[in-house]
C-alpha cells in the first residue's frame, strides 16, 4: 500500500516524473508541457496516494503488454496507465452499472471495451458524451485519433469518456459524479481548463443505453448521460487523443451527415453521436438557442437504442 500524502491540498510539481517519457509522441510531450500550468494549478481537497515509482510504472506498462502485445505504446498508456497522472496506482475502472443504472460494481477499462466479455459477462458500463457549444451556438466536433482503440479516426460530439470508480465521479446527484468526469477529460482531451468549464455550467439532459461493436474484437456498451454546455473556451487538443477538431451550425452538421451516409471523403461518424443526432439533438439545440433547454431535460428515462 503506497504512503499517503499529509497534507489535504496537494499540486502537482513540475518535477515529478508522472509518466515515463517514452510513452508520449513528440506532440503529446509538448501538448502536456503547455497544458501542464493548467493542471499544476489542481488543488485536491483530500488525500491522496503518493505517485507509483518508477519500477511500479514499468511493472504496470509490462503487464499491459503482456495483456494484449498487439497494442502500441500509446494505446497501452491510455488504456491501463492515464491516471497516473491523478497519483492512482491501481488499474483505470469504469463503474459497471445495469439497464437501470444503479452500481454493481467496477470492471478494467481494457475489459469494459472488449465485445468477448462485453457479450459473455453483459458488462455494462457508464459514460458521458458532452456536446459543448460557443456564444454563436456552433457545436464542437472531434475527430478521435488514429490511437484509439474503439472507434479510430470518426468524428464525433465534443468529448466522450467514462466517469471512473472514485468517490469524486460515483455521485448520483444531480449527475455530480459524471460531471466532474465530463471536466476531468475535456481538461486531458481537449486542453480546456477547468475554469472554463465549470462543474455547475453543465446541464445533464437525458441518457441512453446502446451498445456498439468497432471490429472484431473491441466496441462499446455504454449507459450514456448527455451533457450540454455553452462556453467560449480555448482548445489544445491532446494527439494521442484527438486527430481534429471543428466547430459547426446546424446547417454544416446536416451536410457531414449527409456526406457520412453517402461514403464520401472516407467520413465516419461514431455510433453514440449519430444516435444522438437521429433522436435528440436537432431538437435540444433548438431549444438551446430559445433559453429553453430546462424544458426538454428527462433525466428519469433511459432510453435503449440501436
């Protein structure tokens, strides 16, 4: 059991050796180096663990490798190690949730996206897709990068993760714990400071429960919360994590669409995000632009979708 820190509010050093260097491209080291003020200026309300060694950081990396030789170190690094920044030593869990979205536990990352144990062990786990727009209304768009193990190279809404199993994220009320997720990875994503997007600007308005293979091996099965926020925020997006971005108006989405259904320029567009669009978003954004979004909110309804 690692030592735990004294006092109650820690920052983070510039100093400490997070992550082993060799695990970044050249344009993820300097996306973290202009990013870095941004998250030395974290202050953590409580304790935490003190940072993994560094021959813990090597036998966590090796064990990935042997999990699963096929991955390339930048995948392994997010799959298994991308809260080490966050000084956890234990493997990165999703919270495992049923068709009700009540807690039933926690599952590894790596397992929650591989479709043998997602069909075998029904493992369903929670997620958040967050739909952030500027003063003009235009929603921002990711395209995710050529890294990622799921769904590589689609475009899709602002940012989509998981909340993790961590007292911080497993707030039910008012979608709290999802929040500060939704937080957490547009900061690690995106590049988009904290302060930018505050934990309360957030408005949950529904969830949905779909599930979606990427190939043979991987995909996703995901009870997702639907966040929309409205701020003018600056954008440094992470490589390893983010290929391209875009902000678009209506007229502008309704044309990707259209060039995605007829195959042009290779466009794809992830599963989530379309069913989102095909269900709800057209009308939210709607309502966006009127001041009446607090109309439209159902957070009481999952909705299944296929």
């Amino acid at each position: 059991m690692s030592r735990l820190f004294n006092p109650t509010t820690v920052k983070l050093s510039s100093s400490l050796p997070i992550f082993p260097s060799s695990s970044f491209s050249s344009k993820s080291r300097l996306f973290f180096s202009s990013n870095f003020a941004a998250l030395s200026s974290f202050s953590i309300s409580k304790p935490l663990r003190s940072p993994p060694p560094p021959f813990i950081r090597r036998t966590m990396t090796d064990s990935a490798a042997a999990v699963d030789a096929g991955m390339d170190a930048v995948q392994r690094r997010l799959m298994f190690e991308d809260e080490y920044a966050l000084f956890s030593v234990t493997k990165i869990s999703c919270i495992l949730v049923d068709e009700n979205d009540h807690v039933v536990g926690h599952e590894s990352k790596y397992n929650c996206h591989l479709m043998e144990k997602i069909e075998s062990l029904n493992l369903l786990h929670r997620a958040f897709s967050v739909f952030l727009f500027n003063s003009k209304y235009e929603l921002l768009l990711q395209q995710r990068s050529a890294t990622k193990v799921t769904f590589p190279l689609v475009w899709t809404n602002t940012c989509c993760s998981h909340p993790l199993y961590r007292e911080s994220e497993l707030i039910d009320e008012d979608a709290l714990g999802v929040r500060n997720a939704a937080q957490r990875k547009l900061l690690d994503e995106l590049g988009i400071v904290a302060e930018d997007v505050p934990v309360d600007q957030f408005t949950p308005l529904g969830r949905i429960l779909y599930k979606a293979p990427s190939d043979g091996k991987w995909g996703e099965h995901e009870l997702d919360y639907l966040l929309f926020i409205v701020r003018d925020v600056k954008v440094n997006p992470n490589p390893d994590e983010v290929a391209d971005i875009k902000y678009v108006n209506r007229e502008q989405l309704k044309e990707l669409l259209r060039k995605a259904d007829a195959g042009e320029e290779g466009l794809k567009l992830s599963p989530w995000f379309r069913l989102v669009v095909d269900n709800f978003l057209f009308k939210w954004w709607d309502h966006l632009e009127k001041g009446t979004l607090k109309e439209v909110v159902d957070m009481k309804t999952i909705h299944k979708l296929t």
